[in-house]
C-alpha cells in the first residue's frame, strides 16, 4: 500500500510514529516497574529515613528529659512546702500545755544550715532534724518523743532557724530535685522561708 500524500498522509505518519514511541515508552517503565528500585534510590530512601529517624529520636528525648525535670520541680516544691507547713504548724502550738520546767522549744545550731529543733506542746515532744546520712538523698526526718524518727520529706538539703525575737523564729528551707539537671550538671534547688509567730509565749 503507498504512503498517502498531502497533508492528511502526513499526519497519519505522524500518528503512527507517536504511537509507536508511546508503545516503546510504556515497554520500556513496564520493565522498569518489574525490575523494582534502582540502588541509587533505596540509598536516598535509606538516608531521609535515617534523618527523620534522628530528628524524631531528639525530639523525645528532649520532650523525656522537659517532662523528667518538671516533675522534679514538681515535688520538691511541693516537699519544701509540707516541711515548711509542719514546721510552722507545731511552732506556733509550741509551749502550749507543756509543764512550766518545760522549754517551750529548743534549736540546735549544726555548722552547714543544717540545724535541728525540738517543740514541745501538748505533753508531746516533736522533733525535726536532716538526715545527711545518703548525700544524693537527705531527708526532712520528724520524731515524736522517743519513737524513732521517721521521714516527712525527701531531697532536703538544710533547715535553719533564726531567732528574730522572743516569740518569733524564722524557718528557712532548702529544697532540691532528686536529679541533676542534664543541661547544668547540678541540683536545681529552691529555698522556702517562713516567720512564725509563737502564741503561748
């Protein structure tokens, strides 16, 4: 059969042509598709997922450790604050029906701001000391006449008092988290100050 001329056989070649390029193209990704990834493209898939791996790796340990250190903060404020609490509380009882011989509180001055007291008040004694005998943790200890001592609060680093008048002490407590702090290496510590004034004086 001959080629048609004119205007129309041209475009007829011209189609066939197309056609036969477009058959060769799709032959040519069928076998693409067949033969699975290039080792060029799995390097380039192994590598982003390497970095989105990493990025996401930081960015829970950094959410860990933020999460980690407020609930540090957490408790040893809310330590500081109940040993401060008790503390005032028995302070401000302190004398109250206790026999007349009876001192109606006694400080121990201890090098280091870590002092000791004894309260006496309702025929009971109470008294409240550190407990440095674990450095990484010492605690606010409470002892109730001659019972043993018992822990009212943990990661107290000192307890001091001062006698501002004859019926008034102030109470200063240093607190602290039970860890160091990854970004300075150190305890995060907060002090917790109070003045009590004693009534049965």
């Amino acid at each position: 059969m001959a080629p048609e001329k004119g205007p129309q056989g041209e475009v007829a070649h011209h189609l066939r042509t197309a056609l036969a390029e477009d058959k060769k193209m799709r032959e040519i990704i069928r076998k693409r598709a067949d033969a699975g990834f290039t080792l060029v493209e799995l390097m380039v898939a192994m590598v982003m997922l390497s970095i989105v791996s990493t990025a996401t790796f930081y960015f829970y340990i950094g959410q860990h450790q933020a999460y980690v250190t407020q609930s540090d903060v957490s408790d040893m404020q809310q330590n500081g604050r109940a040993a401060v609490r008790e503390l005032s509380y028995h302070l401000r009882q302190a004398g109250f029906n206790t026999p007349a011989d009876s001192a109606a509180f006694t400080i121990f001055f201890v090098g280091g701001g870590r002092d000791s007291i004894t309260i006496n008040h309702h025929d009971t004694s109470y008294t409240f000391f550190i407990d440095a005998t674990d450095s990484l943790h010492p605690l606010f200890m409470r002892r109730v006449d001659s019972d043993s001592a018992v822990v009212f609060a943990e990661n107290i680093d000192s307890l001091g008092f001062n006698l501002v008048s004859a019926n008034e002490v102030s109470i200063a407590i240093v607190a602290r988290t039970s860890r160091t702090d990854h970004a300075s290496g150190d305890y995060r510590r907060r002090r917790f100050a109070t003045l009590v004034n004693i009534r049965n004086l």
